[in-house]
C-alpha cells in the first residue's frame, strides 16, 4: 500500500489533493470556517471513496494548523466507512453499520484496523464500538476532533464518531501508544464528588482537588493549566496508564479532558526523557516492522504545545519521517483500541 499527504496552509482543497490518483480510503483534516465546503468539495472530487474527516491540525514534517491535510491510501487497501450517530446518548443503536463494514472487508486481527475520530463522549463509543471489533480481535486507533463535527462519505455529522474499517491486502498492520510520563512519587487519590457528565474531579482522598494538586506542586490557580503539561494524573489500567489531562479548574474542583468517576484510584505523574521514549518507539517499530509502507498516528494537542514549547516539534516529525511514510492528526484525546487517554501518541503501523 502507499500513504500520500497533501496539504494547503490556507485551506486550498484543489491544492491538498495535487497528486492524489486513484485513493481507496481518504480522511480529511480541515478547519473550523471550511470544514463543511471541504467536505463537499471532496466528495465529488472522489465519489464512492470511502472517506472520514473531522476539525483539527494534520502532520507530516510539516504541520497545517489552520489549512486543510488530506491523508489517503491506495494500492492495495480495502476500506469501509460510516458513522455511529447519538454517541452522547444511545451510540449502539448504529452498531449494526460497524459490524456490516467488518463483514464486507473480512476484517481480521493480523491485517485490519479501526480509525475513528469522534465528536466527544469518547469513553461510551469506544466501549461501543468494541464490542464489534474484539470479536475479530481488530485493533482502534484514532482521536477526538474540535468543534463537535466529524464526517463520513461526504456527509456531516454531530454528536457521532465517524470510522473506518481499513484492511492491509500487503501485510499485517499494528497499532502502538507512546507514554511520555511516569509516576510522580507514591501519591494515590480515590477520587469522589465527581461529575460524570463534565468531567470533574471534586475530591481526591476526602480533600478539594485543587488544593490537593496545589498543594504537591506549589503552583498557583492559572499556573495548573500548564503544569498539566508536566503533570498530569494517571488512572491504572491493569499493567497500562491512561492519562488525564486538566482542561480547567471549577471553583475547588478540576475538570478534565477524560472522565473520572467517585472511587477510581488515580495517581499523579511527571514528564520523563521524552526524546528517549520517543527514539525507544521508533526502534521497537523499525523491529517489529522491517518493511513499513506507512504510519498513521494521532499526537495530542497537549503533546503539540508541550514540543512546541521546547522547540522539538520540527524535529520529532523528522525524527518520524524516518519510518518512512509518517502522517497523523493533532487530537483532543486519543484512543487506543478501547482505551480514551490523554497526552498520548497512538498510531498503526503497515506493513
């Protein structure tokens, strides 16, 4: 298979696509004011084929902040897509859409793979949608987008999670989660006086969030906004850690860009050596994957401003480019199979 990337920094579509001949699956990363013009515009440029979008940056060694990137792949993929509508309140009544597009690629665990990217409610449609995946033991890689829109084969939807089924005819395909942070000592919060519904964490061990996160790290209101950056909490996952990142503070409460429920056990992290983490990566796929055609991943916003921030940005895409063919999304959230994390990387590899 081949991966291309187009790209227009001012939102040219016609220029995006330069090149682009014959795609089997398209997804389209655009900008709030074009998003839906682009969707459009696409459509009838490459009818029939299948295709997702959603709001938000797109990379290859370059970044497109406010323009339009297109990501597609041809020779030799075969690819589904669709939507499952209503993901704040009923995504399994669309099931039957996934579990049909599974069908009709004969999805397998060895060379097929689910890319989504969704509006919110993250947690509630990946556990939805893998009850259709696991049964093909398919692996899910894919983000949240900005602006509550996602797209699907030239339609726009809200409140959904737009999807792919996409099959590697060449080769086995694999998706991996980088961590760039680690246990911060030997705190451990029970969470309590949570708000599912937006995210808040109102205590942690009986005292205010707040003034537990200000406490340990001696920072001021404002200042918990970046510090989020270096530190984070963490929730364990068995032998894995899913991030939450703070999006605000709520009075003496926290709110988070991932959910946290009354008696979940978090505890609190720190930024590691993330250059190593992010060499250490590329070896394990150079290793796992000799022969790679192309890399599709998805970095965090939070990841972005914490790279930018230290002016490693440029080069940890050319330290990408490497594998090859590397090109992905700036998300809101990231997912990973079942798993909704935060200040993550996530990407599927080709063989």
């Amino acid at each position: 298979m081949k991966q291309f990337f187009g790209m227009s920094q001012n939102g040219n579509l016609s220029e995006a696509v330069n090149g682009l001949k014959n795609p089997q699956f398209i997804m389209l990363f655009s900008n709030n004011s074009q998003f839906e013009t682009h969707v459009k515009a696409l459509e009838k440029l490459y009818p029939n084929v299948p295709s997702i979008g959603c709001i938000g940056m797109s990379y290859d060694t370059r970044i497109v902040e406010k323009g339009v990137g297109v990501i597609a792949f041809s020779d030799g993929v075969l690819a589904a897509a669709n939507a499952l509508e209503q993901v704040s309140v009923m995504p399994v009544k669309y099931i039957h859409r996934l579990e049909e597009d599974i069908h009709r690629v004969n999805g397998s665990q060895k060379d097929t793979v689910c890319i989504d990217f969704c509006t919110g409610n993250d947690a509630c449609a990946l556990t939805t949608i893998d009850t259709a995946l696991k049964r093909n033991g398919i692996s899910l890689v894919g983000g949240t987008g900005d602006a509550g829109k996602v797209s699907a084969n030239g339609k726009i939807y809200e409140d959904a999670t737009a999807y792919a089924i996409v099959k590697n005819k060449n080769g086995r395909v694999k998706t991996y989660k980088e961590n760039i942070y680690h246990q911060l000592g030997n705190y451990r919060f029970i969470a309590s006086n949570t708000d599912r519904a937006n995210y808040i964490i109102g205590s942690l061990n009986g005292k205010p969030a707040k003034q537990v996160y200000q406490s340990i790290l001696h920072v001021t209101d404002r200042e918990i906004l970046t510090q989020t950056f270096k530190n984070p909490f963490g929730k364990i996952n068995g032998d894995d850690t899913c991030i939450i990142s703070i999006k605000e503070v709520a009075g003496n409460s926290l709110a988070c860009f991932r959910q946290v429920n009354d008696s979940d056990v978090l505890i609190l992290l720190e930024l590691g050596d993330f250059q190593a983490t992010v060499k250490e990566t590329i070896q394990t796929i150079c290793r796992e994957f000799p022969k790679r055609s192309a890399v599709f991943s998805v970095n965090c916003l939070f990841r972005y401003k914490l790279f930018s921030e230290r002016n490693y940005m440029h080069t940890y895409l050319q330290e990408m480019a490497a594998l090859g063919s590397h090109a992905g999304l700036v998300g809101y959230g990231e997912h990973y199979n079942n798993r909704f994390v935060n200040q993550s990387m996530t990407c599927v590899v080709f063989e």
